[in-house]
C-alpha cells in the first residue's frame, strides 16, 4: 500500500511467488502491475509510505544483489573501479578486491577496457561492468529490474546470451522483471504471469527449452514459438481487461 497524490494505492494483493533456487526465475506483466515494487520489497527498498503486509521469507544470510534497469556507474570511476564498489563499501582489502575485480572483467570480455570511464563505453559494455559489480560481490540471489529494457536490439541479445552463460557457469539464483515477452520465454526456467493491480501472480510455468539457449537460435524453434503463444493468451487478456476498464467498459 503506497500514499501518493491521489490517496492510497494498493499494488500487490495477495501475492504468492515461490523462486526455483539456482535457476532463472522471471516475472512479467501488464505494465504498472508492481513488477519492480516486488523486487524492491524484496531488497527492503520501498519508500517509507509504503506499508506491507505477510512475509517475505529469506533465508537468515542470504546475500542480495540488484542490477537496475540504468547501468548507475560512478562516471568518474573508471571500470575497475566501478566494479569493485561493493567489494570497497565492504572493507575488501585492495589487493583482493582488485583481483576479484580483474578476474569479472576478463570473464565478461572487458579485458584491456578495465581503464575506461563510463562515458568510454558503449551501452553494452556500461551494462556488462553494472552486471560485474553485482557478481563479484557473490550473492545467493541477484535481483534484476529490466536491465536491458534500455539497450538497443542487437546489443540486448548479445547481453541475453552473457546473462544464460553467466547461470551456466555459477548457477546463480535470479529473480529478473522485464515487459518483454519474448525475453521471458529465452531466460526463464520458471515465468510467473502477474495481473494488474492489485497484483497476484494469475499463473506459473515450468519452461522448459534445450540448453544451451541462444538468444537467435532458441527463439526460431516451435517448442519457444508454442510456448510464447500459450503464454500470450493469458498476458494479453490482462492487457486487455486493462484497457477496457479505462474507457469505463467490463471484461468479457
């Protein structure tokens, strides 16, 4: 529940979302539906208008990490730099936050680039050294709010392919929000469906592509093609129901 201008604003009602350890968990949805203020309940990021009601079960330790829709480098930190900020903040001795630093920077193909500024860089690469300071810092479970929502085509398939090669070397658990459907349906191993506000999740999937998933390959076969189009259905009736209730008319 948020204060805003016009009075209260109830965002998610009722909402149950069980995340599959050690795999990609996704969420989509109607946009506005309270897509990213779940992940920032999670982070314990929400305004202090906000109030919440249940739980949220974490277990005891776990250690979060959250890489935003904008890439927010320090812009006059160079990539190394950028990428050791959480490992500074936790009193990392220089050393081995260095090497920690160096050893992502390499993995993510930004060797020879660690002394660039943001401004050096492209989009992709600045969202590279943002997924790289999250990483370093190894969390059990990284959150991801539309992070290639700002890329351009060709470079968010290629920034696809580094996040499922990222899982398949670290297994790492990720809750990731995004509007893009098709994105859904090529990283997720579970896909949660939500509805408008106030939200529930309406629906859960299993999916399950061949691995290893490409960002081109994967999404021109019939098992993506018939699991995009099942989905759809029931993503579209949400949007729909949506923009019926604006011109002041029921669902069907």
């Amino acid at each position: 529940m948020f204060e805003g201008p016009n009075g209260r604003v109830e965002a998610v009602r009722d909402l149950t979302c069980e995340i599959a350890p050690e795999k990609i968990n996704v969420i989509i949805g109607p946009s506005g539906c309270g897509k990213s203020t779940l992940l920032n309940a999670i982070a314990g990021l929400l305004p202090e208008t906000a109030r919440v009601s249940g739980q949220l079960e974490l277990s005891a330790g776990i250690r979060l990490g959250y890489v935003f829709q904008r890439d927010a480098l320090v812009p006059w930190r160079t990539v190394v730099g950028n990428a050791e900020t959480g490992l500074e903040i936790a009193r990392m001795p220089k050393p081995e936050r260095r090497s920690r630093a160096m050893d992502w920077i390499h993995r993510m193909g930004l060797g020879g680039f660690e002394n660039y500024y943001p401004h050096q860089l492209s989009g992709g690469m600045r969202q590279r050294v943002a997924l790289i300071r999250t990483l370093v810092c190894e969390p059990d479970l990284i959150l991801m709010d539309e992070p290639f929502g700002a890329l351009d085509a060709q470079t968010r398939l290629l920034i696809q392919n580094e996040l499922v090669r990222i899982w398949r070397e670290t297994r790492k658990t990720i809750l990731l929000v995004t509007h893009d459907l098709a994105e859904a349906v090529l990283l997720a191993h579970r896909l949660f469906v939500m509805t408008r506000q106030p939200s529930r999740i309406r629906q859960a999937y299993e999916i399950e592509l061949p691995e290893p998933r490409d960002a081109y390959e994967t999404r021109i076969t019939d098992e993506f093609d018939r699991i995009f189009k099942e989905i759809w259905q029931v993503l579209r009736a949400e949007v729909t129901e949506i923009h019926l209730l604006k011109r002041g008319q029921k669902a069907p």
